[in-house]
C-alpha cells in the first residue's frame, strides 16, 4: 500500500526522529485528505470538473510523498481525465480515488496511533 522507501527518505530527513517529521507529515496528509474527500463528496461536487480536478491534483503530489503510490497514480488520471474532457470513465474514478484514499488511510492509522 505504501511505498517504504518513500517513507525511508521522510525519516532520513529528521535522523532520530527529534522533530517527529514523519509524524507530522502523516498528519497532515490525513488532515487534508478527509478535508479533500469532504469536497468530492459534497452534493454536485462529483459533477463539478474544477473541484474534482482541484481534489485530484492536490492529492496526487502530496500521496506520492508519503509513499502512496496508487494513490498518485489515480489521481494523476482523473486529472488527466479532466484536462482533456473526458467524461467517460470519470465517476469510476472518482471511485476508485475515494476508495484508494480510504486504504491509505486505513494503511496510515497504525503508524499515527500504535496502540489500535
């Protein structure tokens, strides 16, 4: 689900893990994909091209540096898909991206609260 070497390069960014980095990262990332889904999911949402577009875009850099991969590649798809007025094959995206980011987010909970 996440690419561990991604997740080797955040840690090697704070040796000793003094600033929590990784953490804190996670976190946000967590934070802005719920906001994010929030706004797919928000009545009409789905049919409006700039808010799927904006969702896509911004979560396919910020999964990519966290290490989810599919994620990126996903989002990187619909936003292909809108970029080019592609209608077709756009809701089973969406799917698919809403579905991905709840995994990853599934994926994400045992590293930001060890104890579940």
């Amino acid at each position: 689900m996440l690419d561990v070497a991604a997740l080797a390069r955040l840690r090697e960014l704070d040796p000793g893990d003094r600033n929590r980095l990784v953490e804190r990262v996670l976190r946000a990332f967590v934070g802005s994909a719920e906001r994010l889904l929030a706004q797919l999911r928000a009545p009409g949402a789905a049919q409006d091209p700039k808010v799927v577009r904006h969702v896509a875009h911004t979560l396919k850099s910020s999964s990519a540096s966290i290490g989810a991969m599919r994620l990126s590649q996903v989002c990187a798809a619909v936003e292909l898909l809108i970029r080019n007025d592609v209608t077709e094959g756009l809701g089973s995206q969406i799917e698919t991206l809403e579905a991905e980011v709840r995994a990853v987010l599934q994926a994400l909970q045992p590293m930001l609260d060890p104890t579940s």
